[in-house]
C-alpha cells in the first residue's frame, strides 16, 4: 500500500498532492548521481537492513507477526521479515485488517482473495489462521517474489496461490468470499466495479489503505458497483471499510 511500480522504480502517491514523487534504487552510486544531474531530485543512502531489535506486533492472542528470520517456530507466529514489499504488520492499514482477520471464526470455509499483497502478510495470516482457498496477488512481480519466500520461511508445504496481477484488470468472477484491499483510494475507487464482482453472493470485502478525508469517495464508488456497507473501523488518520453483497448487519 502506498507505492506502485516494477523491478528498481518506485512511484509514491501522497494523499491531497498533485504531483507524486518518483524514486530509483540503484545498486551503484554512479547511475544515482546521472539521473539526478539529468532529472534533479537528491541521493540517498537505502540500506534494507531490518532494525535490529524489531519487536514482534502481537495482533491477537492466535497471532503474532515477528521479523527476525530465525525466531523460534511457534502455532501463533507468522515471520515476515523487512524489505522492500509492503506489509510488515504495524502500519496501521495492515494491522486494522489482521485483527478482523484474526477475529473471523469461518475462514476455513472462506475463499480469500488478497489485492496488493505485499509481502504477503495478510495471505499468509489468513492461512496461519486457518483458511484454505487463498490467493495473493500484486502487480509486482518483485512483491510476488517475496510473498512466495515468506510462505516457503513459515510453511512445510506451498498452498496459497501466488499471481501478478492488477486489479484495474481484475478478472475473478463471483468467486471469493472474502477479498482483503488495502491499496491506495484512487486505485480503489478505479477498480470497484471490478472488484465487486469477484464477490460471491454473500461475500465480503474489506477495504484499508483509505484515509479518513478520502472515505466518502471511497463509499461512493463502493455503493455505485451495488454492495452495500457493513462497518467502518478508524485508526487515527486511516478506516478500514467493511463491505457485503449479502444484507448488511451494521449501518
């Protein structure tokens, strides 16, 4: 969430601007120092390293989210380490969504489709908490790299679905009971429509990534392509939108 991009360009959308702001990773000096002499723009020094004393995000008494590659195996524990995917599990977009994942009592019944998967964070939890039909997808294919590495780091054997993809193209038909976005509003409010008929009959849609002075916009699109709201959660300057196909148990 909050980035779109491939292989070592990043393009960064920042709410209530104009203009985005365009960053290049380069592995030497040189190439940085030729496209700011071309384009402006500063250098800086990326180092991925992860912090040395991460503390892990204790989501619920079923989940906890570490980041040190060899923490001690253990049934709450989900490891995703840091890089340059999103989804680590403190921002808060991230962490509204774990804890309603982490809440659910039918995922082993749910088909989980998970949009902007990141690193894979939220696929791998629904996982971790029991659901079996999850597919994790993202138009990187660095993103989809990575979420296939953290599967392999917590689990024996392969089960979540990996694919590139973008869903302004969004193909799935009705199919998925529980669809997981936290991507930015604007590619949201572009890909409603599409996004709406993945859902099952009676599926849900949970929305993050939105910031609280975009949320109207957000459930314009949202009721525009026919499904109707459940509940909105806030956290500090970000909601959480929580839609249905099926009748809507909250106002």
């Amino acid at each position: 969430m909050g980035s779109a991009g491939e292989l070592n360009w990043l393009i960064v959308e920042r709410p209530q601007r104009v203009r985005l702001v365009v960053e290049a990773f380069f592995s030497i000096r040189q190439g940085a120092d030729a496209l700011a002499r071309k384009w402006g723009g500063r250098v800086e020094r990326f180092d991925p390293k992860p912090p040395k004393a991460a503390a892990p995000v204790r989501v619920s008494a079923a989940l906890e989210i570490a980041h040190d590659e060899n923490a001690a195996p253990s049934p709450d524990r989900l490891i995703i380490p840091y890089g340059m995917a999103f989804g680590s599990g403190e921002h808060p977009t991230t962490l509204m969504l774990l804890r309603a994942l982490a809440a659910r009592t039918d995922l082993a019944q749910a088909t989980v489709l998970d949009l902007g998967t990141g690193s894979g964070v939220l696929a791998l939890a629904a996982r971790k908490l029991g659901a079996r039909q999850i597919t994790g997808s993202d138009f990187d294919p660095d993103s989809i790299r990575t979420a296939r590495q953290n599967e392999a780091l917590n689990f024996y054997r392969r089960s979540v679905h990996w694919e590139v993809g973008d869903v302004r193209q969004l193909r799935e038909r009705g199919s998925c009971s529980l669809i997981l976005a936290n991507l930015f509003s604007g590619i949201l409010i572009e890909a409603a429509k599409r996004i709406a008929r993945a859902l099952s009959a009676s599926g849900e849609l949970w929305l993050s990534g939105v910031l609280r002075s975009q949320q109207d916009e957000v459930a314009t699109a949202f009721r525009g392509a026919g499904l109707r709201s459940v509940t909105t959660i806030t956290r500090g300057k970000w909601v959480m939108q929580q839609w249905t196909k099926g009748r809507a148990q909250k106002s």
